[in-house]
C-alpha cells in the first residue's frame, strides 16, 4: 500500500552522508523534501542535485530540510559528491540516502517495477512538521524536476495550512488566492478585511493574506 496524502511518513533509520539519520528525529519541526535519483554518477541526477544545494537558501527561508536518496552504497555517493561539487559550483549541503538495501525506497515505494526493477524512480514527497504527507510527484529517471516547482508548492502548502484559501493555477507567491467555497461571504468579509471579489459565488478572489 502506497504512502498516501495525509498518512503519516513512514519513519526510518538510514545511513547518509551526513551519517544515520532516524528520519523523524531529524525532521523535527521542519517541513521536509525527500527526493529520489535512480543512480549514483549520472548526468540529470548531477544536475538536480547540484541546484537544491544552489537553492538552500531559499528551502531554509521556508524551514524546510532536503534530503535525497539514491540505491548505491554510501562510497559511491562520497565520490559522486565530489564530482558534483567539481561541476556543478556547489557542494551537496543536505544529506544523501545510501540506501542499498532499500529499506527506504520500499517503504515509500519508490521502485517502480514496470519502469524499472532495480532503480527508484524519481520521487519526491513533502512532508509537514506535523509528519503528515502534503505532497508526492513521481517523475520518470529521464526528466529532471523543476525545483523552482517545489519551492511554488511548498509557499502554497504553508499559506494554505494558515488560511482558509487555495491557489489557483499558476499562483505564485505575492498573487491573489482562492477562498474556499466553505466560508460565507459574511465570514469572508471578516477573515480577510484586504476584501474580496466574488466572479460566481463559488469563485472568489482575496489578496494574498499574509503579505
Ligand atoms: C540520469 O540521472 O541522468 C539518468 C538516470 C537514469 C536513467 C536516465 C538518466
């Protein structure tokens, strides 16, 4: 049974480049992104890697920690590191799973046997500080992700934890926001006083709320 939205992340101990990690321990109170490579020294999981740890100033202003994982043992990845540190003008600033014997990769079911019997697929999974899943994609190994996508998803999954609104398609921070059909017009005039506008009665606009 597939991890699910709303399940609590499965908890794990795993070696890593920064060491074991027990996984719950060491998201603490952070929001978290655990993300798949199929393979140790390979060019598009080089690339991804390298901009996560570009962005780390962006996931820290967020509170949110990464972590990756990839099925090769932890001497692979410390040479990989190295190349990836070579080409790609930053080093890895977050830990990297060695999960070789796929304790993690089965339970977030990861392999994908029909793509793939032996490489994990690319997953990613965002897990609140309450442990809880908020999000999973799955992409295939030949299709490098948009980090700048994530990083869309996470300003959502935070706005939408705080306030009654969702985001539309496309919504990037700063932009207006979505009330839920849920609330009336009468609490609406409340709970966001920057006002509102209603297209249909169950499409109704607000500045975004916490700016
Ligand atoms: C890559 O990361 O470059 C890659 C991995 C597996 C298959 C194809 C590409």
């Amino acid at each position: 049974m597939s991890v699910q939205l709303g399940d609590t992340a499965p908890d794990f101990t795993q070696d890593s480049t920064e060491g074991p990690i027990h996984f719950h321990e060491w998201a603490g109170d952070s929001w978290v992104v655990l993300f798949s490579h199929p393979k140790d020294y390979t060019p598009v999981c080089t690339t991804e890697l390298g901009t996560v740890a570009r962005l780390k100033p962006e996931f820290d202003k967020r509170n949110v920690k990464c972590i990756g994982l990839s099925v090769d043992p932890l001497k692979d990845h410390e040479g990989w590191s190295k190349d990836i540190a070579e080409t790609q003008g930053v080093a890895l600033n977050f830990p990297l799973l060695a999960d070789a014997d796929r304790r993690v990769s089965t339970l977030y079911e990861m392999i994908h046997p029909n793509a793939d019997n032996t490489f994990t697929v690319r997953s990613v999974f965002i897990i609140g500080p309450d442990k809880k899943l908020k999000l999973s994609l799955t992409y295939p190994a030949s299709t490098g992700r948009n980090f700048q996508e994530i990083l869309r998803v996470i300003d959502s999954l935070q706005l939408t934890a705080n306030y009654k609104v969702a985001t539309p398609a496309d919504w990037k921070h700063g932009e207006d926001v979505i009330i839920v059909p849920a609330v009336s017009n009468a609490d609406a005039a409340n709970l966001f006083p920057k006002g509102f506008r209603e297209i249909k009665p169950y499409l109704r606009t607000t500045p975004q709320p916490n700016l």
